[in-house]
C-alpha cells in the first residue's frame, strides 16, 4: 500500500466529483460567509457520526459520499479564507479548478510531512476516529470564528481545514479498502 498513490486516488475522485458539480451549479459557493461553510461541514460530519452509529440511512447515501463532500468543501473553505466570500459567482470554471488543485496539492504536501512523522499511524486508527476528529476540528473552527480570529495559540481556522481535509481522505482511503 502506497499512501501517496491511494491519497492521489482519493483526491481525484474528489475532484470529479467537485469538477461535476461545478459543471451543474457553477461556484454558487463562492457565496457562502465562513460561517455558513463551517456548518456545512458540520452538518456532513454529524451525518457520518450518525450513520456510524445508527448503521441505518434512511436517505440511502452512505458514510463515503460524505467523507468526499468534506474533502470538497474543506478545499472551498481554503479558497474562500484566501479569496473571502462573494455577493454573487465571481469566478469562472477554470479559475475554480486552479483553485481547487492548487489546494488538493497542498493538503497531499502536508499529508506525506505529517505522514513521515506519524509513520503510517493513520492505517491503525478507526474511521469513525476520523469522524471524531473532523468534527473537534469544525468546533475548533467555530471557536476561532467567535473570535474572530484573535486565537492566543492556536492554529488557524486554515490549519484546521487541512486537518479536515486530510482525515476525510484518509476515510475515504478506508472505506474503499472495506469495499474490497
């Protein structure tokens, strides 16, 4: 197993995904305040910690669609702490996947850093510990936002987006391997 080739995997289909939706809604995210995207993450989160528990989706989407939906809209997040939010669409197709790729790379860069510290211990963790985590890092992310960014010595509500972003890939990584 090759963490940076399945990491690769996973974020391409992300992408997709996100490149799809893009196609069909244009980036009507650009519209979303910081504090709309955090709930949106939230409620995602939530979603995957009760169908962990519950073992039941009356919707009939499972856990995996929501670990690439946090992937997706923790690199919106990132785009939009850079950019800040829009009254309406002010970006083009072209520039979102930029944006989009330009973020994906650097989630991989700090996953193979963090990875090489940690050697491989995400490969022994629980994917409903990954769930756990995501959703301390959106209450981290809320908490600064209350702040309004003025954190002693935290790390900021990007660093968090990362983390995120990085746990949800690993739950995607985990649960195609369960597929299998």
């Amino acid at each position: 197993m090759n963490t940076e080739k399945q990491f690769e995997e996973a974020l391409a289909d992300c992408r997709t995904l996100f490149e799809k939706k893009l196609h069909d809604y244009g980036a009507s995210w650009r519209i979303l305040r910081a504090t709309a995207l955090t709930d949106q993450l939230f409620i995602k989160a939530k979603r995957i910690r009760s169908l962990e528990i519950k073992k039941v989706s009356m919707v009939g989407e499972g856990i995996l669609p929501e670990f690439i939906a946090l992937v997706n809209y923790g690199i919106v997040g990132l785009i939009q702490l850079q950019k800040g939010f829009a009254d309406y669409v002010d970006i083009d197709v072209e520039e979102a996947m930029e944006l989009y790729d330009k973020n994906a790379r650097e989630a991989l860069e700090l996953m193979l850093r963090k990875n090489h510290d940690y050697d491989e211990a995400w490969r022994s963790m629980r994917v409903s510990s990954y769930t756990d985590f995501i959703l301390t890092k959106i209450q981290r992310v809320k908490e600064i936002e209350n702040l309004q960014g003025e954190t002693l010595v935290s790390e900021g509500i990007d660093a968090n987006y990362m983390d995120i972003i990085n746990y949800a890939v690993f739950g995607v990584i985990k649960l195609r391997e369960q597929q299998r």
